[in-house]
C-alpha cells in the first residue's frame, strides 16, 4: 500500500515575508491519483483539523477538510473544502508552486475566486491585490501572469475542468480516511 506523506504549505507575499502555514497536510500518492491530475503532475494534499499559524504567530485549527490542488507552471491553486453543504473551493491567484522536499511553497498575490457548492463563481480581494501591487510594486511580469492566471481559473471553472470535479475530491478524501483507519486499527 502506498504512504500519505507528510507536507507542509508555506504561502508567502511578494516581499518574502511569510504569510500563512498549513502544518499537517497529506500528500495523496501518485498510484492513487485520478489519471487526469496525474497527467497535469498535480500536488494532491489532504488535511483535517490542520493547525494554520498566520504571519502574526497565531495558531488556529481548521475546521473543515480540504483537498488541495497545485499544479506546475500554474498561476493558482484551488482548495476544495468539503463543507456540510457541498463542496466549495477557495482559489488563489498565486505563484506556481515550490517543492523542497516535504514542503510547498507559493507566493499569494490576494486574488481569490470562490465557487460555491452550487456552482456560483464570484472573484474576491481584488481591493486588496491593487493595494500590495502598489505597495510591493510588481514588476509587470507578475501583473500579467496574475491576469494569466485567473483568466486559466475562471476558464477551468467554467469549464467544470480538473480539479473542479466533486466527486474526485470527496474519493481523495474518503480513500485517505480509510487509509487513516487501517494505519491506526
């Protein structure tokens, strides 16, 4: 039986400064991966009642489970909570992401797009990406790859492209707890 291993996420801002840390996540084994993400050679990371510490040293647990999606070469990721609704994934325009060992690594530039369990989609914090774009002064590569980025997000929503499929996330998730089950019994 293939292992979850451990991984860490660091999201950082423009200026280096650390922004955000999932500190117990779960890497989804490429033998169990969906042929679709496989081919897109997706970070597949689960976690559960993850503790977060945020730029200020704070600590707070998460309280819904969530699948996460990073794809090379890609300007964002997608994290899909499994919510007592449904499933809503929380997007972020970001930078592609870094493996170093067991730790990702991503660069967030504030723009998010949220698609709701009922299949809104709705782009936010698009005050908060022209305030750091002013105060970090982005280079023009990097506005232009945001713009990238969220047009090739909104498009694979819209599209109901991978990973925007419920069904997968939810059979990442339940293969992982049986997973969990078998390891602790």
């Amino acid at each position: 039986m293939e292992r979850y291993r451990h991984f860490v996420i660091k999201s950082f801002k423009h200026n280096g400064h650390i922004h955000r840390t999932w500190q117990q996540n779960w890497l989804v084994p490429d033998g169990l991966l969906a042929a679709e993400h496989r081919a897109e050679a997706m970070t597949v990371l689960i976690n559960r009642q993850t503790p977060i510490q945020e730029s200020d040293g704070k600590i707070w647990i998460s309280r819904v489970p969530a699948v996460s999606f990073f794809i090379p070469g890609k300007w964002f990721n997608v994290v899909a909570l499994l919510e007592e609704g449904g499933v809503r994934y929380y997007c972020n325009v970001a930078s592609p992401p870094y493996l170093q060992g067991d730790v990702l690594t991503y660069i967030d530039y504030d723009l998010d797009v949220i698609r709701t369990a009922d299949g809104e989609r709705f782009v936010v914090d698009q005050d908060e990406y022209e305030l750091h774009k002013a105060a970090y002064h982005y280079p023009k590569m990097v506005n232009d790859k945001v713009q990238e980025g969220l047009d090739a997000l909104l498009l694979r929503i819209d599209q109901g492209q991978a990973p925007f499929q419920d069904n997968q996330v939810i059979l990442y998730y339940e293969e992982w707890l049986r997973h969990n089950d078998e390891v602790n019994a």
